[in-house]
C-alpha cells in the first residue's frame, strides 16, 4: 500500500494549522490591551462603556483593576502595571501629575458625584441624626485608601460628629464595600456615592449638603511610560465623548463643571 499520499495530507493539514495560529498570533500583538486603574465606584458604568468602545477600537482591549483612588495611586507610584488612571479625586491625580507620572491633560476631568447616607431597605429611621445618635455600627470607605472616606470624613466633621461616632465606625476598603456592608445589614448606615446607591439594595437616606465636603471631580489620564499612551489618551478621549457621558449620566454620574 502507498502511504505518500496520507503523509502529504497529513502534512498540508498540518502545515495549515500553524498558518492559521501564525495569523491568530499577529491579531493578538495587533490589539493593545490597556489596564485601567480605576475607583470603585465606577465599575458599573464602565462595564457598559467597555461594550461601547469595543465597538469603535477593535483593536483595542480593556482590562480594569478597581480598588480605591488612594490604593490604586500607590500602586502608580510602585511601579504596577497601569496605562490609565481613573480616580475619584482630583488630588490623587494632581499627585501623580507633579510625580511626573502622568501624561499632561488638558482636560483631565470627566464626571462628578454626590454624597449620600444609605441604610437597609428594612430600616424604619428616617433622619440621619437619629441614626448617628443611636448605637448602630456605620460603614464608611477608609479615608487614606478612597475619597469616599475622606468626602465622608469632611462632611460629619463640617456637623460636628465625626469624633463622636469614631467607636462606632466600620472601615471599608473602598466605597463599594462600604454599600455591601450597608445591603448585608452589617451597618446601619453608610456613606457612598449617589451612582453607587442609585442600582444597590439600600434606602438612601439623606443626600449629604455639598456645602459640608470638597466638590467630587473625577479626573482621568494616561500613565506616562506605560508603553501605550496613544492609545490610553484614545480611551479618555472616548470617555469624554458624548456617548460615554450618556452612559455615565445613565448610571448617577454628571457633566463635570
């Protein structure tokens, strides 16, 4: 029996597999893949916008690391892998920009938010100063670690209540934990983001006066030397476009001033 006819099939089959992966292979190096630092807050609208800007940059993935803007500027500053940085804090930004670690922005700004007070859906209070006047434990994003805690930080000390509840507070890493601490029935109340409130299983209590804490910028960029800086200010570009700010309105977020 002749097998030379097999072993030439075999061996077209075989030398068209590795076409295809040599050309699989090229796709890949061809799409850059950014990492996003960004704060926690803004996971939910950034899950939509990822699907909107894949539409418009194929070539062009995004992977993100959520953590608090404090956390994650440390990690700037460490050296971690980061092409983008979100944060919900325009000194956390301005930081790293007189670091030297961020590429120069025009505009770096690109959304703002609110401060509110949250409990349980099963919770019967109906003013925030009942609450902070009783013994329940309260949840709030640690200071050092997220703008959050230090919005929240700022307001109670602006009413005069942050030393008095000090016993009572239960740290967070970042602002999301502080609202699952609030949605589990872990504390009686929290202080989050109005975007974060807004899809969560909580009752919000009392939006907090923005006369008692710092505006709430969030300010975005390029890291500088990351390797892709075209294509990180391609993203912030889009995430100033007007349909990445519907998207951002659609989840609590508004126009930055």
């Amino acid at each position: 029996m002749n097998w030379k006819p097999f072993v030439a099939a075999g061996a077209g089959v075989f030398l068209l597999q590795g076409c295809s992966g040599g050309s699989q292979a090229e796709q890949n190096e061809e799409q850059a893949e950014l990492t996003v630092s960004a704060a926690a807050s803004l996971q939910d609208a950034l899950t939509e916008v990822q699907k909107s800007f894949a539409k418009e940059y194929p070539d062009i993935s995004l992977a993100f690391n959520y953590g608090g803007s404090g956390t994650l500027k440390q990690q700037i500053e460490r050296g971690g892998p980061a092409d983008v940085f979100l944060s919900a804090s325009a000194s956390h930004y301005n930081d790293l920009e007189e670091e030297n670690k961020m590429v120069e922005a025009e505009n770096p700004a690109f959304a703002e938010n609110a401060l509110v007070a949250v409990v349980p859906e099963a919770s019967e209070a109906e003013k925030l100063q009942s609450v902070l006047g009783g013994s329940g434990r309260i949840a709030v994003a640690t200071p050092e670690a997220a703008p959050a805690g230090r919005y929240t930080r700022e307001a109670l000390t602006s009413m005069q209540e942050w030393e008095s509840v000090q016993e009572r507070m239960v740290f967070a890493k970042d602002v999301r934990h502080a609202l699952t601490l609030v949605e589990r029935g872990n504390a009686a109340v929290g202080f989050v983001y109005a975007s974060d409130a807004r899809e969560a299983d909580v009752r919000v209590l009392e939006e907090i006066d923005p006369s008692l804490y710092s505006s709430i910028h969030y300010y975005g960029g390029a890291v500088a030397g990351s390797g892709n800086e075209e294509e990180s200010r391609e993203f912030m570009e889009y995430l100033q476009s007007s349909e990445a700010q519907d998207i951002l309105r659609s989840y609590g977020f508004s126009d930055p001033e």
